[in-house]
C-alpha cells in the first residue's frame, strides 16, 4: 500500500493569482516524482461543475445564502468522495483551488452565515477532512476584484449568446469582497499552523518562488 498523499488547497479573493500558481506548483511538484492531481471547488466532478453552474452564472437569481452554502457542500461532499479521498489514500499530491476556508470566508463572513454553521457542516458532510497544508494568496482586495471582473467581463461574450458565465459573485459589493478578506484573515490567525499567507503583490515569478519555498519547508516535497 502506498502512503497517503498531502492534500494542499489554495485561497484568496477572486484575481489574486490562485489558478495560474496552482499550475506552476503542479508542473515543480511532477518534476520532482510526484504524482499530482489538480482539481477545483466548486467543481471537480462531473455533478460538482453542474453545480458550479448554478452558483456562479449571473443568470442563476435569488439564491438564498443559506441555498448557496448548501450547494457549496454539496459540491465538495462529491468531489471528497469521488477525487480527493480516493488521490490521497494512492499517494497522490492533491492541489485544490478553494475549499471549506473559501466557504468560512465568502458564506460565513461575507453573507453573514458564521463560521460556527461552516465548520458544523464540514465536519458532518466533509468528515472534517484538512488540508495539510493551505497557501492563502494575499494581494490588495480591490485590485483583485477588478482584475477578476475584467477577465470575466471578457469570458461574457458566451454569456451574452444565452450561455451562462461566472460572474455572480463578482458583482458583489466592496464591502462583501472586504468582509470576505477579513474572514480570511481571522482563518489565518486560528489556523497558523495550516494556513500560510503568501504575498502575492510582486511578480507572479516571485509568488511561485515563495510558495516552492513554502512547501518545500513544510511538506518537505
Ligand atoms: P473561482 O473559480 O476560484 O473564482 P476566481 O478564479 O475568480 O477566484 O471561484 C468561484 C467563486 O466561488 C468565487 O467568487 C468564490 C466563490 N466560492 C464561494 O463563495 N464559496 C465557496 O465555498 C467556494 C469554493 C467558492
């Protein structure tokens, strides 16, 4: 039997770099022998992006933030399950892009729902799983947001031919994106042997720098 895998999840506001970083951290950690999977919430399975779909397309109107948390879980209750249980117990190193701290941080903080509810249903839908280790990306909150709203602006094009997009969220307000942003942080502070706040205001060169380093020291990967 192998030995079980590392599980490393990767947060932050909408446009701080987390995708394109992921990817840089898969191709250094598969060089270096590892298998890897890369996967994303909400997504990561087939019923987990149908979810997606409803929670992010603009389209999708009057989803109550109770509905939404529910749906966020769904998602991950499926994709532990089907993905990340099943590449941890191979041995594989399992990248994800968000995960409950994004729940914490959006639903909990930013829609107001606490984070009592968040860690009460992760326990009972997720087995309470944790990552090893979590790389929060930490960049200033409104310049993140606009670049996210750019690049979704772009993908709209679909959008507007009846398509859906993934602009729900980011026509949220600057006061949600700033309360998301401190309940990130306060995740930080309670969680600082998991979650590492990386800076991610230089190059996206120096980022992947800093967070090679980060893994080498805590995983020893
Ligand atoms: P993502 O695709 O990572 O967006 P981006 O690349 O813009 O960061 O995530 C989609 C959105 O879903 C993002 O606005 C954050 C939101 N989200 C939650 O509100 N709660 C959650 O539990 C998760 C996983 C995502």
């Amino acid at each position: 039997m192998s030995r079980r895998g590392k599980f490393i999840t990767f947060e932050g506001l909408d446009g701080t770099g987390k995708s394109t970083q992921m990817r840089k951290l898969a191709a250094v950690v598969r060089a270096a022998g590892h298998k890897v999977v890369e996967t994303r919430e909400p997504g990561g399975t087939l019923t987990g992006e149908k979810i997606r779909k409803v929670l992010l397309d603009s389209g999708t109107a009057g989803l109550s933030p109770l509905a939404e948390m529910a749906l966020m879980f769904a998602s991950r209750a499926q994709h532990i399950a089907e993905v990340i249980e099943p590449a941890l117990a191979q041995g594989s190193i399992v990248l994800c892009d968000r995960f409950t701290d994004s729940t914490e941080a959006y639903q909990g903080s930013g829609r107001r729902l606490g984070s009592q509810a968040v860690r009460e249903l992760h326990r009972v839908l997720c087995g309470n799983l944790q990552p090893d280790l979590t790389i929060l990306l930490d960049s200033d909150a409104a310049a993140s947001v606009s670049r996210a709203r750019r690049r979704n602006k772009r993908n709209s094009k679909a959008a507007s031919r009846g398509h859906s997009d993934e602009n729900r969220f980011e026509q949220e307000t600057r006061a949600f994106f700033t309360r998301v942003y401190e309940g990130y942080l306060a995740i930080a502070a309670r969680e600082h042997g998991r979650v590492a706040v990386v800076d991610a205001r230089g190059t996206p060169g120096q980022t992947h720098q800093k967070i090679v380093e980060l893994v080498r020291r805590k995983l020893k990967l």
